[in-house]
C-alpha cells in the first residue's frame, strides 16, 4: 500500500537559495518517509505570512520552517493564537512550526542545532570559557542551548555594547536558567585574553568585512554561525591554530531538529551529513 505523502514547506523571502529541501530529502530516505518539501516564497509583510501558514496547515499541511526575515512574525503569530516551545519564547524567534491540539506551535531549533553540531565535532562544552559575537537575533537564540549544555563563563561582545546589555536584560528576563548564569557584556574590539571557545553569530563575514578583534584574542575553538563562503573570522583563528567550524553543520543539525519534530523519526546526522556532503 502507498504511504501518504507528507508536506512540508520552507518560507522566506528570499527563499530561491534555500538548501533545506534537498537536507529533508536526505532525511526522508533514511527514514523511508514519502516527503513533498518545496520552497514558499511570502511577500515580507505579516499578513502575507499569516495567510500562507493558514493555507499550507488547512490543506493538509505538516510542518513549515521559517527563515528570514519572518522568524520574529512566526513567533507573534503563535503568540496570539497558538503556544511556543521554551526555546522558542527565550530566542523570541520560531523556526519550525507544526500543530498541537489543533493549534498552531511554535519551536526554535537553530541554537539546539548549534550545541548538536559541536557536539558531533567533539568540541567539550562542559565547563568551556566562551565568547558570543553579536546581539542580534541569531545570538539570542544560542544562549539558552549553550548554557544547558553546561558552558562555563559567557561573555557577550557587540560593536554597541549596550545592545549586549540589552539582550542579557531581556533573556534573564526570559529564563530562568539565563538567569542563575553570571553572562559578561564588552564592546567586540574589547574582547580580549584567551577563551575555549569563540563564536560568531553576526553576518558580517558575508560581506567580506573583518570584526574588529583584538590582537590579544585567542582561542581554541572558532565557529562561524555562516557558511558556504570563505569566513575570513574562520580564517583569522585558524591562523592562530584554533580548530575551525563553519555552520552548515548547525544548518543540518536544526533541520534534523525539525524533522524530527514534524515526523516523531530521530535522524542518524553522522549518515545525513556524509550523504549530503557527496552532493555537493
């Protein structure tokens, strides 16, 4: 008998470049499910958005990943009329939306994605002095997932520190885990000394742009939230002997996240990742 097909879709604006289909593709196969993933480009507004998520889950639709710029408007629009994981409500952003109960359920993989991938890595967390680049949405959404997998000391740096200040207010605020956990704020060309680990979850390496780091800052991890391009923060610390990571890793690792949210199917990511890298 013919399994029903299972449809999920990905939205944002743009969305052309997206490589999320061809990584569930990879999964479905492992999982023998027969998936439909396509690509959903939404006009950047909130109504528009709104009414594609109405649509896709009334027609029958499964789970929906969310992209930019669209993150923050998944996350009100459970808000108001739906429920939001713990990750979801402390990273204020919702990547993987599914229903519960008929109602439409928010959840935020990226940072969990993040934690997994350096866990395959072998890199040790536990205990680790780390640094975090940026305030934005990217970072906020790392923190909590960093501090479950039992860092040690965090520090924040953001070219207008007083925007890191702001985050930590808002997540101690969010959480109470955030909250027992001592987090440093500095302004990024400030940082300086050596750390375990050092990660960078702004965009600015897109641009071909360097941060203005220190040069006193040393570590022995460096991963960079990008991929897919030369990273010249990858480069700066690989020149230094760190161990590097872009993240295409964490890119996988959230969307397995994901996967198995929608589907109740855990993924083998050291099979996903090595199918996936004899694709490109």
């Amino acid at each position: 008998m013919k399994q029903t097909t299972i449809h999920f879709i990905v939205i944002g604006n743009p969305i052309a470049h997206s490589k999320s289909p061809e990584i569930h593709q990879v999964f479905a196969a492992q999982t023998e499910l027969d998936i439909s993933y396509q690509r959903q480009y939404c006009p950047d507004d909130a109504e528009s958005f709104t009414a594609v998520v109405e649509a896709f889950f009334h027609g029958g639709g499964v789970g929906a990943n969310v992209t930019v710029p669209f993150k923050q408007v998944a996350y009100d629009v459970c808000l108001t009329r739906g429920g939001l994981s713990e990750h979801a409500k402390v990273a204020g952003a919702v990547n993987t939306l599914l229903t519960k109960d008929g109602a439409l359920y928010g959840d935020n993989t990226d940072g969990q994605g993040l934690v997994n991938h350096m866990t395959r890595l072998g890199w040790p967390l536990a205990g680790m002095r780390v640094a975090l680049l940026g305030a934005g949405g990217a970072a906020r959404g790392v923190v909590l997932p960093l501090i479950q997998a039992s860092i040690g000391e965090l520090t924040i740096a953001n070219r207008t520190p007083s925007k890191a200040e702001t985050l930590v207010a808002e997540l101690s605020a969010a959480s109470p885990t955030i909250n027992k956990h001592d987090i440093n704020t500095c302004a990024t060309a400030e940082l300086t000394g050596e750390f375990d680990l050092i990660i960078n979850a702004t965009s600015i390496g897109l641009s071909g742009d360097t941060l203005p780091l220190a040069d006193n800052l040393n570590c022995h991890y460096a991963y960079d939230m990008m991929y897919g391009r030369e990273l010249p923060f990858l480069q700066h610390f690989a020149a230094r002997k760190a161990q590097i990571s872009e993240g295409y890793g964490m890119l996988i690792g959230q969307a397995a996240l994901s996967f198995e949210r929608w589907t109740g199917h855990p993924i083998d990511m050291a099979q996903a990742t090595a199918t996936l890298k004899k694709q490109h």
